[in-house]
C-alpha cells in the first residue's frame, strides 16, 4: 500500500525551462514553457520553433509528440515555446486561465469577458517571439502556430492579420462564420498567402466547417499557399488536440 503521506517529488520533463514574461499589451503576466532539443546545449545550430497555445493542457503532451516525430525523421528538431498560465482552471470557474479572453478575436457565447485576440496577437509579435528570438537559438524565419479549439479561433485570426508572423499553421477543430468574412476581406486586396496551413477538424464538431473553409481556400489559388485538410477521430472534440498536432506538423514539415 502507498503511504500518500510520503511527498513524492513530481514528475519532470525532460530538457525543458520555465520561463516568464510580463506582458505590457495585455496587462498580464505568462509562463513560457520551453523544450529544448536534447543536444542545444553541446550545438551552435538554429532550429525552427514550434509556439505552441494552451500550454497548461498541451505542452507535456506536445513534448513527446514531437519526439518520436523526430526519432522517425518526420520533423526537425525544434525548440517549443508554449505560453501559459500556470493553471488549467479557467478564470470563470475559479483559475487563473484566461484563454477565454486571449484567444477569441471576436465575441462568443462561451464566455463574458471581453475577447482581447487582437492584443494577445501583438503580444506575440511584439514581445513573445522577440523573447524567443533573443533567449534562444532560433531560425527566425520558421515559425509554427499550433492552434486548438479557441486556439484555433485565434491562429485564423492571426493568419490574414499577420500572415507572414508565421511560416506554417496548424488549426484543430476551431473556425467559426466569421473567419469566412476576414478572408474574404483578405483576398480583395491580396493575390498571394505564403503559408503552408494545416486544416483538421472532428466531424461531429468543426471538421465540416473547416472542411469548407479549405475549398474556400484551394478555390482562390493564393500563390504559395500549401494547404491541407484532413478529417480527424469521430469520438469526439477533446480527442482531437493530440491528432492534429501530430499530423499537422508531419503536413506543414513534409517536404
């Protein structure tokens, strides 16, 4: 029998920091969970970065996947940059997690507060990635959004606010109507989206939806655009975060 009054110490995570940054934009202050390659220290090399949103639920799962994505040669190895806010909690329910707010650059029904998608994306252009850029060894010019339900929500926004802020999107199961009416207003001024996005979704959930933002998508022929679409599990929309992440980035890394 255990004895559950002995402290056991938690369980680590291999090659990774904790990091914090105080953002001015939005009045509020972040945990930046990183992994490092498991040689940076003994290397001069640059490796590309995967910025990762929710990365209180998503950034130990993220870890791992991207290693055996290595191990079997599907990826690079990467630098993962995951903010965070030191809990899972939302603030509505008690916690400090306030994806809710950051995230959404539009109302929803989800939530009361505010949607601050607009500020949490200069926060990520104007002191995020800077952080990154000037902490780490980084390719400045390879930069992977990983984006998930609200997450996603944002990365779309994001896409045809900030296009070239990122080289490659990955987008799970998240779009709404309104993410139709920005590219539409994207493309009357623009011919060309040099990205390389990754579209999924769970067919019971946002996958149809996403699925017809992808032929909105194809139909413009934007030059340089690689984008995919593909159908995830059918159990459901929390059963999808971990499958999108691991065939979108053997998509948007797929020579």
């Amino acid at each position: 029998m255990t004895d559950q009054t002995i402290p056991y110490p938690a369980v680590a995570i291999a090659y990774t920091e904790l990091r914090h940054i105080k953002s001015c934009v939005v009045g509020q202050d972040y945990q930046v969970r990183i992994r490092l390659p498991e040689n940076y220290a003994t290397t001069k090399e640059l490796y590309p970065v995967l910025y990762l949103l929710d990365g209180d639920h998503a950034f130990a799962m993220a870890t791992d996947i991207v290693q055996y994505l290595i191990y079997d040669e599907h990826i690079p190895d990467m630098i993962i940059a995951s903010p965070a806010y030191g809990s899972k909690i939302l603030f509505k329910d008690g916690g400090t997690n306030m994806r809710s707010r950051d995230f959404p650059p539009f109302p929803t029904h989800y939530t009361e507060m505010k949607p601050r998608g607009a500020a949490y994306l200069q926060f990520m252009e104007q002191e995020l990635i800077p952080f990154v850029e000037s902490n780490y060894r980084t390719l400045a010019n390879d930069r992977t959004l990983w984006g998930y339900s609200f997450g996603a929500y944002f990365g779309l926004f994001a896409l045809f606010q900030k296009p070239c802020l990122f080289q490659r999107y990955i987008m799970v199961d998240g779009i709404d109507e309104r993410h139709f009416d920005m590219e539409a207003e994207y493309a009357a001024h623009h011919t060309d989206l040099p990205v390389k996005l990754f579209l999924s979704g769970c067919p019971h959930e946002d996958g149809p939806k996403m699925s017809r933002f992808f032929d909105t998508l194809d139909k413009r022929c934007y030059s340089n655009l690689r984008v995919e679409y593909v159908e995830l599990n059918d159990i459901g929309h929390f059963a999808v975060g971990a499958e999108g992440l691991t065939k979108g980035l053997v998509s948007v890394f797929r020579k």
